[in-house]
C-alpha cells in the first residue's frame, strides 16, 4: 500500500522521487538555480518596497497634456483657472 500511494504521488508530481544514480554536479546545479531564483524574489521585493505607490494615471496626465475637449464644461473635464486666466462673469 505505501509504494502504491509513493507511485500516486510521483505521477501527480507531489513527491520527487530521488534518483540515486544522481550525479553530484547536477543536484549542485539544481541548488545553484534555486539560490538564484530566491535572490531574484527577494531583490524583486526589496524593489517594490522601495518604489512605492504610483500616481493614479489619469491624474497625472490632466496636469501635463490635456485631451481634446468638445464641451469644457462638460463633467469630468478638467478647468483649469490659475491666476492668468479670467473667466468670463456671464
């Protein structure tokens, strides 16, 4: 019963079987990349801990290059009405 659910096992490819004839070179190899699979991750996470929140898109873009605009008024449209502009009354 215990090799039958071994041989499950295998064939699902939950349990690795060992393979003795295993050459030392190739288990070092596997390590290897699996040392740099670890550090890749973990620079990876350093990274996007460091970056931080990016701006939402939208708002960065109404400040640079507005879109064309059919009806400024419009909801949604940006006005933009610093101290040069005068806006008319009526």
């Amino acid at each position: 019963m215990h090799d039958l659910l071994r041989v499950v096992l295998e064939v699902l490819g939950l349990l690795v079987a060992v393979d003795p004839s295993l050459s030392g070179s190739a288990l070092t190899v596997a390590l290897l990349a699996l040392a740099v699979l670890t550090l890749a991750l973990l620079a990876t996470a350093v990274h996007a801990g460091t970056r931080g929140a990016a701006p939402h898109p939208t708002r960065r873009i109404e400040l640079t290059a507005p879109l064309a605009q059919s009806d400024p008024d419009a909801a949604g449209h940006v006005r933009r009405r610093g101290p040069g502009q005068v806006t008319a009354a009526a």
